[in-house]
C-alpha cells in the first residue's frame, strides 16, 4: 500500500452522476455512477464516493473521506413531507481521511470524526469519535484504527499508544485525553 497521489486536478464525476451548480467539491474528488451532490453539499480534496449515494445540503465531508458504494446520507431527522425544513437541514460531518462502508446509514445530525470507520451497513445514530470503527444497528464502537486503516485493535477503550507498522502514525491519533468507549450523543437537535 502507498499513499495515492494528489494531482491538483478538479473533481472526476462519472456518467450518470449529478452535482448541482453550487455544490463545493475540491480537488482530486471522485464522484461515482448514479450518485447526485446537492447544490450546498462540500467536499474536501481527495475524498472518493462510489456510486449509488446522494450527498445532500447539509453534508459536510472533509478531505480524503472515503464514501462507499450505496451509503445513505440524511438530512432531516423527521421529515414530513408536507412541512418544509428548508434551510435548516441537520447537519452531517464526516472528518478528514473518515471512511463510510458500503451501505452504512448516518442518521443526521451527526459527526463522524477524523479517521473514524464506519462498517458496512452500519446504522449511525450518535457521534463516532476519531480513529473509532464502528459496526451494527444502531452502530456501536467495537475498536479502534490508525491512519491507513491497516492497523485494527478491537477494544472498548481506545488505546493509549501503538504504532501502525504499516503507516507508522500511532493507531489512535487525535482526541488524546478524550475517552469514549461508545458513540456519544449529538449535540441536542432542534425541534421543528
Ligand atoms: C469493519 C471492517 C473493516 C472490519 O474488518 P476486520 O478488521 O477485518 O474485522 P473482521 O472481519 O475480522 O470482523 C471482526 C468482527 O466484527 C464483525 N464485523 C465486521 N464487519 C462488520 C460489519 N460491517 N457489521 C457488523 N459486524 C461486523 C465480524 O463479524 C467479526 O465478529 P466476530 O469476531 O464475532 O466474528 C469490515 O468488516 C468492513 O465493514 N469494511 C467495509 C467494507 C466496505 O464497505 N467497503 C466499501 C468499498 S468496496
Ligand atoms: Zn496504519
């Protein structure tokens, strides 16, 4: 494995894809088959979504953010048709160099943190700390990850040091001296 270059080059956007005008995609972006990016949505440099998702006003993904293939976004945490909550969507973030499994669900709003990892098919409804893995429905951290995502230590509590033999970056970086075992709640959501 080695790190993928930057080019500098604007976003690749296969056929079948829609980014509406006003959508903020940085550098190096890859925008997958049948995937449609809403006219506020912002994507850092170097971050990759596959095909079959919808990143919607609201969302927020940083740089090098891996977004797998049919992953859902929201953006109303109870939507009604009939009520508009325009422009007051809840708000997605996903951190810089995070990644989203194949088919995970991030129930807005929520913040996945720096380097986190979503498994397949996780159902996202609390905050998910850097460097954390999380799994299931409702997804709950089951271990811990380092930079590459080679290293994986499986543990309730985030270890205080251990480097990565392949990327060499400790395998928890960032939030020292913060410790959550599990997701923790959203900030509180506003009522509409
Ligand atoms: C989370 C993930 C990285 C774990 O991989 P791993 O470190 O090799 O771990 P394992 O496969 O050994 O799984 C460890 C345990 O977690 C469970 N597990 C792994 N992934 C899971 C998931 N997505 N949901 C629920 N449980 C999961 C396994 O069943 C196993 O449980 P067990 O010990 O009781 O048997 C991986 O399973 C995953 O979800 N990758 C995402 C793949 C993807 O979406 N790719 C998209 C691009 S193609
Ligand atoms: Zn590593």
């Amino acid at each position: 494995m080695k790190p993928r270059t930057r080019t500098g080059r604007p976003a690749k956007i296969y056929p079948t894809a829609v980014v509406l005008p006003g959508a903020r995609l940085g550098s190096d972006v890859m925008i997958g088959a049948f995937t449609f990016v809403d006219a506020g949505a912002i994507i850092g440099r170097g971050t990759r979504i596959q095909g079959h998702t919808g990143i919607w006003n609201g969302v927020v993904l940083g740089e090098d953010v891996f977004v797998g293939p049919a992953a859902t976004f929201t953006n109303v945490h109870v939507p009604r048709a009939r009520w508009s909550h325009a422009p007051n969507w809840d708000a997605t973030r996903v951190g810089d160099g995070a990644t989203i499994g194949a088919r995970a669900l991030l129930v807005a709003p929520v913040t996945i943190g720096e380097g986190a990892f979503v498994g397949a098919g996780a159902v996202v409804t609390r905050n998910v700390p850097a460097y954390a893995i999380v799994v299931g429905v409702p997804a709950k951290v089951v271990g811990w990850t380092c930079a590459c995502g080679q290293t994986r230590l499986y543990a309730l509590r985030r270890p205080k040091a251990l480097a990565c033999a392949t990327c060499g970056e400790p395998a928890v970086r960032g939030s020292r001296g913060r410790r959550s075992p599990s997701p923790s709640r959203s900030s509180p959501r506003a009522r509409k």
